[in-house]
C-alpha cells in the first residue's frame, strides 16, 4: 500500500489526487480517477494540516450487507445465510473523513458499524466472479451508522440506516489490497470497540460483487459495504469514532 486515490479540498477548491502514502504528499489527477485514461500531473505537493480529505466517491447509490461475519453471526446466534443479506443507503447520506455525525433528535441508540467497502472503477452488469478485480477501482473505510432503535421499531432498515451523515466514507480509496485477510477495528474514544479479520468474512469480494451485479446495474463511483464484524454499540454526542483497516488507512468522525 503506498499509494490512494483521493479527493481533497485545497487553496478553496476540489481536486481530484493521487496519494503517495509513503512521502504524505499528492499529484493532482486530471480529470478525475474513474476515467480509464486519467493524467497526473509531475507536481508532488506535501500534504498539510489545512488540506481536506472530501468522501472520495458520491455514488449513485451504497449497497450494504446485513450477517457477513462468521463471528458476528455466531454473536447474534444466527445461521449462516446461504446468500448474501442486501440493503441500500441514499447518497445523501455520504460525508468524508473528520466530518461530523449528526445524532439526530428523534433516535434513541444511534450505532457505530465498521466496514470495509469496494468502490466500483466502471458499468457492472451480470459480471462474473472471475472477471470482478476488472470493475473495482479500490478499498476504502466504511461507518454503517445506525438508529437501533428504529431499526428494531420499524421491522426492516431503511430510515434507520438513512439519515443524512449516516455513511462515513474514506479517507480515501486504495487499489489492489488483498482483501482476505486484513485487521478491521472500530475505535470509540480511542478504545477498541470493534476487532476482528476480514477472514472472517462469510462472502468474499468477488462473490458480493458478483452477486450483486446480477441483481442491479453497478455505476463507477458505486459503494458496496462489506458488512461489520461483531460488537456493534451506541455512541454519544462528543464521541469520536474511527474505523481502522489494515492497510487502508483510518475514517475518523464525530458525533455531534
């Protein structure tokens, strides 16, 4: 891992950046990184404190998996799904690394789920598992946020899962990382809440995106969430959560 893709807000505009994760500096990428044939420019420029990372995809939409640890299902003493468990977050609910959670007033236990997510590089449409790696530009961090509450009250996930700040994503996307076997934790407080290993991952990358690709047509930009590892819990106005993935980086949000 020694490069990413990014978005970042500097000089009070947005552009679309190559991270060198080895110097900690950027080159910028004309036009951006979804087109095949991108131009990054010569310059390489330090990466500072007042540069913004935005969320490094808007997608068209955000495919979610409900039950894809071995460990979180034996938690919740469930059987293990024969296929995977799917769910969508609107995009407007997507914010980026250091931004705020807004807790909001009608939710009584609002949850901290970290993920790792696949952003898809181009059209996807019925691809097969062996052909996947072809259509994922990269990895990033994830925060499924959730209204527990309203989960369990309404029966199915939609408004729970949907509020607007309800989908951390970044810092930004990195390329071919070897998803099979990566330290996945989320930290409250600076405290780890959530460790486990993508090992654990009931359905693999190329199966989900597979999968999911038979069922509706994957845009560039699109986001699929891996689905969290055990010991999901509630967070509180002031808290600071951060999912951490080996590899990866870490998507650090709080909640206000």
């Amino acid at each position: 891992m020694n490069f990413a893709y990014a978005k970042i807000l500097y000089n009070n505009s947005e552009h679309y950046v190559v991270v060198d994760l080895t110097t900690n500096s950027f080159q910028k990428i004309q036009p951006n990184y979804f087109e095949e044939n991108f131009i990054i420019d010569d310059n390489k420029i330090p990466i500072t404190t007042d540069i913004k990372f935005l969320p490094p995809t808007i997608p068209t939409k955000i495919i979610c998996l409900g039950l894809n640890y071995i460990d979180h299902a034996k938690e919740l003493n469930m059987s293990i799904p024969e296929e995977p468990i799917i769910f969508l977050k609107p995009s407007s609910a997507v914010i980026g690394d250091k931004d705020n959670i807004i807790y909001p007033s009608c939710v009584n236990q609002l949850d901290y789920e970290g993920e790792l997510a696949v952003v898809i590089k181009k059209t996807a449409k019925n691809v097969p598992k062996e052909k996947v790696k072809d259509y994922i530009l990269g990895y990033t961090c994830f925060n499924d946020i959730t209204a527990r509450d309203l989960q369990k009250k309404d029966g199915q996930w939609t408004r729970a899962k949907s509020f607007d700040t309800f989908a951390p994503i970044g810092p930004w996307i990195v390329p071919d990382v070897d998803t099979k076997n990566l330290v996945i934790q989320t930290l409250l407080n600076d405290k780890i809440v959530q460790n486990s290993n993508t090992k654990n991952m009931i359905f693999d990358v190329e199966t989900v995106v597979s999968f999911v690709s038979g069922i509706m047509t994957l845009y560039a930009g699109d986001v699929i969430s891996l689905g969290t590892p055990p010991n999901v819990g509630p967070m509180k106005k002031g808290d600071k959560v951060v999912v951490r993935i080996q590899n990866i980086g870490d998507l650090t949000n709080f909640v206000v």
